[in-house]
C-alpha cells in the first residue's frame, strides 16, 4: 500500500501491452491506409457555418466533408471530428493549403536537410524542421486524409475569437457549454451518423477533454495533442512565478487574432455589428492582469481580477477537466519538455478507463515541435496516422488493433523509445541523494561545485547563489517559451553548462551501470534569504562523459508559496514528498524571516530516462531562470534580488527524493 502511495495514482494495465513502440505489423499497416490513395478525391467546403448557441450568441464553422471529382459533397451519412480553435480557423486554412500544395512538405524538409547545421550554432532549426515530417500540422490544422476517407472535418472559432461572436472565455464555463451544444448540433446534421469525436492542439486538446468530462452522448471519443489540465502550475504561474515566455506572446496573438474580421462579408455588405461590439467590451483578455502582476509592487496592489488570475481558486477550478467522469477512448500525446508536461501523464493515470481504451505519448520534445521524430525508424507513427487509427476504431468500429497499442509509449531520455504498462515503471523505490558541499572534480564552470552522495553528509557549509540571466539561453527557456528559444542551437537546449556559471551545482559518482528513473522527483533545500521573499528554479540533469549537462526535468517555487497541500501530495515510504503540490493561494502565503534557516519542497515534473554507465546525475539550483519564470511583482519588491543561500547541515541535510527503477544504485 505504502509503496502504491509513494508512485503516486499509477495504473496498471489490464491488457498487454504491445511492446514495440511503432506498432508493429499493426502500425505498418495504419500509416499504409493514410499513404494509400484516398476514397474521396476532393474536399467541399462549407465556409463559416453559423451555430447558434442557447444564449443567441452565433459562433462560426467551416465544415470539411469528402466530395466527388465534380467537388459535391458525398451524400452518405459519416462520423464527423471537431476541432475548437482560439487562433482563428483561419489560420487552420491557410496551414491546410499549405500542406496540400503537392510536393511542398518535401521541398521543404529536402531544403532544411540540404544543410548540415550540426555543430553550429543553427542546429536547433534541425529540431523546428522534424515538426514537419511528424504528423503534427496535420492535427493542428485539418486532416485531409479524414475527410477524404469518410469523415466531416468541423473547425469552429472558439467564443470571442476568429469569426464566432460573444467575448473570449479562455477555457471558462460558458466556452465548455458551448462545446457540447456544438457536439450536439453536429450530430444532428444531414451529413453526420451521429457518432462525433474532439481532436486538436494545445488549446483545442484541453477543450476535448473538458468536453468529454460533461459527457455529450454524441461524443464517442477524442485525440487530444500536448493537453494541459493545472494551468496555473503548468503555464500562468509555475511555482508562483509568471511564465513570461509563453503568456504575453500567447496572449497577444489570441487577442490580436480575434480582431480579423471577415472579409468576405465586409465585401458584400454583410458586416456583423455584434462581433465587433463583443470584442470592444473586452478587447484585451486577461492582458490587465498579465500587467499588474508584473508592475504591483504590493500584494494589495492587485485588483479583484488579477487576484483571481495569480492564485489558485474559482478561476482555475472552473477550468479544470472534470477527469473522473471521462468515459471516451483517449488517447493523449505529450512531451517531457511541453509546457503540459506536469499534466500528460496525470491525465492518463485519473482518466477512469482501462488501458488501451486510455492510451499516453510522449516525446521529448517541445510545445511548437509536436509529434517531432515520430514515423521515424524505431519511433510510433505520424500523429495523423494515430489520429486516423484511433477514430476508424472507435467511430466507425474497425477492428484495426490500436486498442492493443501501449498504452503507454514513453521516449526514454537517455534510451529511446520503449512502451510500458503503467506510469511511473513497475519498480519503482525512492532513494535519497544528499547535497553535499565536498566538490566533485566535474564542475569547475558553475558557481559552486557541491557533489550529490548517498549518505548524510557530515560537513556543513553556507553556499550562496544569486539571480542573473543566462537561464536565457537554456533548456527552461526552450519549454517556457514554447520551443522557439530551440533555434539558439544545442549549445542552450541540450547542454546546461552555460547557466550552470550562476548556478549551484551537486553531482554524483558515474554510475556503473544503466540507471533508470520514472516518475515524479522532489527536491527538500534548507534555505536561507536576506529578505522576507526569493524565489528558487532548479534542474535535474544527465552529465555524460564528455561533461555535457543535459536538463532531464525542472521545477520552480516562490519561497513565501511554500507552504504544501498534503491532500494533493504524494510521498515515498519514508515519508519524504515524491510531490509535493502547493497551494500557491495569498491565504496560504508565508513569508520568510530573514537569517532563519527554512525548509522548503520543489516539486520536478514528472520525468522517464536512463543514465548510462559512466554518466552522472546534477541537481543545479538557480535563483532565477528567467524566461520560463519571473517572479511576479510584489515578490520582486520584497526578495530585492538579493542572493540566495542553501544551509548544508548533517543534523538539517537537503536531499533529492529519486524515484529508481530497482532500488538504490549508488
């Protein structure tokens, strides 16, 4: 029991699990029925559907359904899928064009392959460009194969934004009604069977979950890309600290986008008054308060709605995927380094489903590079060919194996692809590693050298760190901004060395032999601050031979947010924290007495990897890591950016709870 706890809501399987991650024989034969000549050899279109929703507000579709060589629509009633976009539909047009220009994909992978950018300071445009060839723009924009083999394609603006009417509701209650009132207009169409399924990226993949979890009977399954369900702690305000490189860009393009108007209509005389008066009475979602949290220099500087926006609360609550009630086939695509990636893996595990009708990916890539590496040799298929198996299954009943997939097929850092039954592995036993200020001989580039031991250490020491900007070029900012920060090259994403120079650095001994670790990890520092507020980022990394730091996961908190909701939290056997999960409320907030040695948990995200023999294990511990967090303003104010100590103590040790695929290693 007490071991069940400490892995924290892992779920076994209950079939087996197909242990080759590209599917097989089965896998061949689903990316050969995409590749294959379509049934349907032209797609109609049907351009901004109005829907009227129960409160008279109109939002617009475009409807994609197969057609003949003439171009008319096939008559014969077929399942339909639904993507719910915030980025305008428009934007899903223009990129299916794209796609659909023959031989444009190619050119443009050929192009980037013709250079040889290893080695320089380009080769992260190498990781953008396998975004191409993975499947992942099919899903975010429309899929043709769908339509052309038997499938209504329905791209909808969501509330407030593209064409549709109403104010932006950013994932809010009335958002969700809406999605199932479209479900079930959809499945009441001349041209739908009545079975609908949810697909989409990002945004659209946490509106399919939230719609699954009001049950719309015409739901019958969904495929939801890089999901999150915690947004604060996943992308508004991780460990308490604002995502300043996702958040005003996200923002801005959302807002901004929704301000096109349709031309179409503007040509004909047909401008629609009440879209324009919507979005003048709002026409800066959430950007106030994206702003005074940055500039209040007090906590009771914020107004009612920031408040509502940089704590946990109603606000988030109400956006929370109601997991428990989920009883669609899911199947959900993730990545270690997704701004989602604390949720991927929690999702599977609550989702109540047996495994196979609940399947999880995860890559190791980014938010932008979606679906990167797949349908390569040894690696799952194309998100579009997974897209197509999983709804011919469940929405048209084919019998084509893809419930025996997984249902966990995990990219494991440091290994490759493999496929599992359960998440964190069977196994699993925690292990502490002690900080110890004894230098290990392996960073001699970092603020301080410290070493990670197996046993308390006996020596106490002081070790000071102090906030700076080089987490600019870093694995942190590649996440936090999405993936973009990828084109500053590996030398940033791939190798910590660089940020480690304003770091405090602890490494083991090598290990003699593969290591694997899956699940969440904690991080307990005795800390010491100058003032009553601070704020502490750190890394787990892979140290290979060559001395190449490679960031496997990362965690940041707010040390006055330190205080832990045990409810929500998991521990090991021991009684050491394997998660621990914070309030991050103001009620809860506790500021720091300055000179006092205090005590707090950081939480990791979740993470799967192997170290091999002769590699090293680094803890790195910041006081900033900007810009995947900034602390927002009041804590500015009150932390000075002043340094920040860590207190080595035998009788108080700081130590990473380790969760070790076979017991103790070193």
């Amino acid at each position: 029991m007490s071991l069940m706890v400490a892995l924290g809501l892992a779920v076994v399987s209950s079939v087996t699990a197909s242990a080759d991650p590209t599917g097989g024989a089965a896998g061949a034969q689903w990316t050969a029925a995409v590749d294959a000549p379509p049934a349907y050899p032209v797609i109609a279109i049907d351009w901004d559907v109005p829907i009227t929703m129960s409160d008279g507000t109109v939002l617009k579709a475009n409807v994609y359904r197969p057609a003949d060589a003439s171009g008319k629509p096939i008559d014969t009633e077929m399942p339909s899928v639904l993507n719910i976009t915030p980025y305008t539909k428009l934007i899903s047009n223009v990129v299916d064009s794209l796609l659909a220009v023959p031989g444009y994909q190619d050119t443009v992978v050929n192009l980037v392959n013709s250079y040889n950018l290893a080695g320089t300071p380009l080769d992260g445009v190498d990781e953008l460009a396998r975004v191409l060839t993975g499947g992942g723009l099919r899903v975010f924009a429309v899929n043709r194969d769908l339509v052309q083999n038997g499938y209504t394609q329905v791209v909808v603006d969501a509330r407030g934004t593209g064409f549709s009417q109403g104010e932006w509701q950013a994932l809010g209650p009335v958002e969700q009604r809406d999605s199932v009132e479209v479900i079930d207009w959809m499945s009441k169409q001349s041209w739908s069977d009545g079975q609908v399924g949810m697909a989409g990226v990002s945004y659209s993949a946490v509106n399919s979950l939230q719609a699954a979890g009001h049950r719309p009977p015409a739901l019958k399954a969904i495929f939801p890309t890089e999901p999150g369900d915690d947004l604060l702690r996943d992308i508004v305000g991780t460990g308490g600290a604002l995502g300043v490189g996702f958040m005003p860009a996200w923002l801005a393009l959302v807002n901004g986008l929704k301000f096109i108007p349709n031309v179409q209509d503007l040509a004909q005389g047909r401008f629609d008054q009440q879209w324009l008066q919507d979005r003048l009475r709002d026409p800066l979602t959430l950007f106030p308060e994206l702003i005074d949290a940055v500039t209040a220099q007090k906590w009771s500087d914020f107004d009612s709605n920031t408040l509502q926006v940089v704590q946990d609360g109603q606000f988030y609550e109400e956006r929370k995927t109601q997991t428990q009630n989920i009883a669609v086939p899911t199947m959900l695509y993730g990545a270690w380094h997704d701004l989602f990636a604390d949720s991927e893996p929690r999702l599977y595990n609550e989702i109540p489903l047996p495994a196979g009708e609940k399947q999880l990916i995860m890559g190791n890539g980014y938010h932008i590079t979606l679906g990167s590496g797949l349908g390569e040799p040894g690696a799952p298929p194309r998100l579009d060919v997974l897209e197509r198996a999983w709804f011919d299954k469940w929405l048209k009943g084919i019998d084509n194996g893809i419930e025996a997939y997984g249902p966990l097929t995990l990219y494991q850092q440091g290994n490759g692809w493999t496929t599992t039954d359960q998440f964190p592995r069977a196994g699993v036993d925690y292990q502490r590693m002690y900080l110890s200020g004894a230098p290990s001989g392996t960073a001699g580039h970092a603020a301080y050298d410290g070493s990670l031991i197996p046993s308390e250490p006996v020596e106490s020491a002081r070790l000071t760190v102090s906030p700076g900007l080089r987490g600019f070029c870093s694995r942190d900012a590649v996440q936090g901004t999405a993936g973009a920060a990828v084109v500053l090259g590996s030398v940033c994403s791939k190798d910590s060395r660089f940020q480690e120079a304003e770091g405090l650095t602890f490494t083991s001994a090598p290990v003699e032999q593969p290591t694997a670790l899956s699940g969440p990890i904690n991080l307990h520092l005795e800390t010491v601050l100058d003032a009553t507020d601070g704020f502490w980022a750190v890394t787990l990394n892979d140290v290979s031979p060559d001395g190449t730091s490679t960031t496997l996961t990362n965690g940041a908190l707010t040390a006055s947010m330190r205080a832990v909701d045990d409810s929500k939290s998991t521990k090991s056997a021991n009684g050491d924290y394997t998660d621990a999960q914070h309030f991050l409320t103001l009620k809860t907030r506790q500021p720091q007495a300055p000179g006092e040695v205090t005590p707090i948990d950081i939480n990791l995200i979740p993470t799967d990897a192997v170290l091999a023999p002769g590699h090293r294990l680094r803890v790195d511990v910041y006081a900033s890591s900007v810009p995947r967090y900034l602390p927002i303003g009041p804590v500015l104010a009150e932390s000075q950016l002043r340094p920040q100590h860590v207190q080595l103590a035998a009788d108080r040790p700081s130590f990473v709870n380790l969760p070790l695929v076979g017991g103790q290693v070193w």
